[in-house]
C-alpha cells in the first residue's frame, strides 16, 4: 500500500513540473501572413459595367489587358491608376502635345502595342496581337462597324464612350477604377476633379446673369458649335458664361454638335467666341483673315475677344483635365473675375493631385 502512494506521488510531481516547464517556454513566433491565393472557392472572377450605349459589358476581374481606341478614356484610365492595365493604343491624334505625358505617368507606355486602322476600320489582325479582355472606343451606337467586327470576329467585349455632360466623366473613372480593382482611387479621382470644379464656379457664379458674356463655341468646322445638351455648354456655364444658343429659337440647338449658317451667327451676335484646338485656324485669322470677312461686325470679333483652347492635351476636357479647361476659359471670358489667379500654379497643383507630375514638364512629383 506504501508503495502505491509512493508511486502516485511521483506521478503528480512529475506532473507538476512538466506543468510548470510548459508555461515557461516562451511561445514559437507567428508566421509571417501567407499572401491569400488569388482564386479561392467564390472569389469574384468577373465584373460587369454599363458603357453609354447602354449596354453591359462583363470582363475578367480585375481586368489587365485593355486597348484603348480612343485615347481621352486612355487619360482617363491614368487617372485611376491603371497604366499596366493598358495593353494596347490606337492612333493618338496631335502626340507631339501628349506624348511626354504619356511617357511621364507610363514608363512602359513606348512598349504598348500600336493597333493600326485600315481604310477607316480598326485593323482586326494588329488588335488581336494585344489579346484584348476589353476594347475602349467613342461610339454612341451598338452596331458601329469597329464594334460589330471586333465582337464578332475576336469575340472580346467592346465598352463604347460618348461624352455629353460632366457626370459621364465621374462615370467614367468609376468604371474604369472598378475593373482594375481600384475602386478608392475612381471615387478619390471624381472628388479631386469636382472638388476643383466647385473652387471655379464659388467664383463664377457671383457674376450677375445680366454681365456674363455670352459665348460661341466653335468647333474645327467652324459653324458648328457646342449645343445646349453638351458637355462644351457645360464648360461654358461653369466658366460664368452663358452659351449664345440659348437664345436662338432653333430646336436644333438642344443637339450635342448642331451647325449654324452665317446669318444665324451674325442674329446672335456673341460677346466671345472661344475656338476648340485649330492647327490650320488662330484667333487672329478669324478677327482679320480675308475668308471671315463676314464675321467683322460681330461684337467678339470688333471687341478683340476672340479666344482658344490651345493645347489639345491640357484642355482636353473630356478627360480628368475638365478643370483646367475651365480655368482657362473662365479667365479669359471674365479676366476681372479670375484675374488674382495665377494659372500655371492652378495647372500644377491640380497635375500633382490628380497624376502624381507636375506641371510644366511632368517632373515626378
């Protein structure tokens, strides 16, 4: 009987003293974290957009492999972040003007394949080259060619853009910061952009309806001008003027890009006509050229105000550069309005924000 209380007693003592081992050994070091894999059992592996035809468009999630055919949405995907996302580019229309940008915000933007065009149509075999998950182009129609043949031949979903107003750009850098998986930078991009917009038009609409000028837009076919559902009208109101075909009794005039005749433009007799981009075309030719004789009794034209949008990168205002045009425009229609602000500086604070380069140069901030 001794014996088995003397062995019972060791036993607790032993079991004491691993007991008491076990909570001083200092605990084994956590794991650095395992990157979690990048397709689990109900990840999400596809997303669905809307383009501005209406239709929906769903692609791999998040998206890497995009060619854009019309580069102000390439701008626009820069602007959320997503220069590897851009696989391929169509034709860049004036690239002398853009081109250092590109290269500033893309180190790999030299390296993207070029699709050509043939005949006027998207050349099919250099697009398959980039093997597309999305095609960007400007179109308002769903059966455009471009976006028939690239559906149906390379079967690859076509997103079409056609900008008419200042929310189809918030639109835009949603859709675009979705597919990538960069949703914080769409939503911080469209604050940046309208926290800009809305320090214009605090200034802007202190000047009286009765003293905002009323302005001609003119487009590079000269009599063709902005429309009041249009996103140059925009422009023009946030800038604290007031698009002359508003008073024109033309249904036409509700058309995003109706044309004029001379007559109808001489009846408006606007206070600024301010031209969109012209290489062939400067304000001075239309205030004295000999083919715009018939403008001289023009109000704009004796008053000397006629104005440009002179670079057609940095008042690219179907792009995330809305603000810019509007600075530019909102000078030099109301000079006394804006005249304390220095726009170079407004250009460069506003480029660092929104890309991260400065401006001029597009020295990385």
């Amino acid at each position: 009987m001794r014996n088995i209380r003397n062995i019972l007693a060791i036993a607790v003592i032993l079991l004491l003293i691993a007991v008491s081992i076990s909570g001083c050994t200092s605990p084994t070091p956590a794991a650095s974290p395992t990157p979690a894999p990048s397709a689990t059992p109900g990840a999400q592996k596809t997303v669905t957009i809307t383009d501005y035809r209406g239709k929906e468009i769903t692609v791999p999630y998040p998206t890497t492999r995009v060619v854009f055919l019309v580069e102000n949405a390439m701008n626009t995907m820069y602007a959320v972040g997503g220069k590897d996302a851009i696989v391929g580019i169509g034709d860049i229309w004036m690239p002398q003007y853009k081109e250092a940008f590109f290269r500033a915000v893309d180190p790999g933007y030299d390296s993207k394949l070029r699709v050509a065009s043939k005949d006027g149509a998207v050349d099919l075999e250099s697009l398959a080259k980039t093997n597309p998950q999305l095609v960007v182009l400007w179109s308002a129609d769903w059966d455009d060619k471009d976006t028939k043949a690239i559906e149906e031949t390379l079967k690859v979903p076509v997103y079409g853009v056609f900008l008419d107003s200042f929310s189809d750009l918030d639109k835009l850098q949603t859709d675009f910061a979705k597919i990538i998986g960069n949703d914080a930078r769409g939503r911080q991009a469209n604050d940046q952009m309208n926290a800009e917009i809305k320090k214009i038009t605090d200034v802007s609409k202190t000047i009286p309806e009765g003293q905002k000028p009323t302005v001609y837009w003119m487009w590079g076919d000269i009599y063709g001008t902005a429309g009041l559902n249009s996103t140059a009208n925009d422009l023009i109101n946030a800038a604290g003027g007031v698009n002359v075909l508003s008073k024109w009794d033309n249904n036409t005039k509700y058309d995003e890009h109706p044309v004029l005749t001379m007559e109808a433009i001489a009846a408006l007799n606007p206070d600024v006509i301010y031209m969109w981009y012209n290489d062939k075309l400067s304000p001075q030719d239309v205030m004295t050229g000999a083919d715009f004789q018939a403008w001289r009794n023009l109000n704009a034209v004796k008053n000397g105000r006629v104005y440009e949008l002179d670079d057609p990168f940095m008042y690219d205002f179907m792009t995330a550069r809305l603000p810019v045009a509007m600075m530019k425009v909102a000078k030099d229609i109301n000079p006394e309005t804006f005249k304390s602000w220095d726009l170079n500086k407004e250009y460069d604070a506003y480029f660092v924000e929104m890309y991260g380069v400065h401006y001029p140069g597009f020295a990385k901030a």
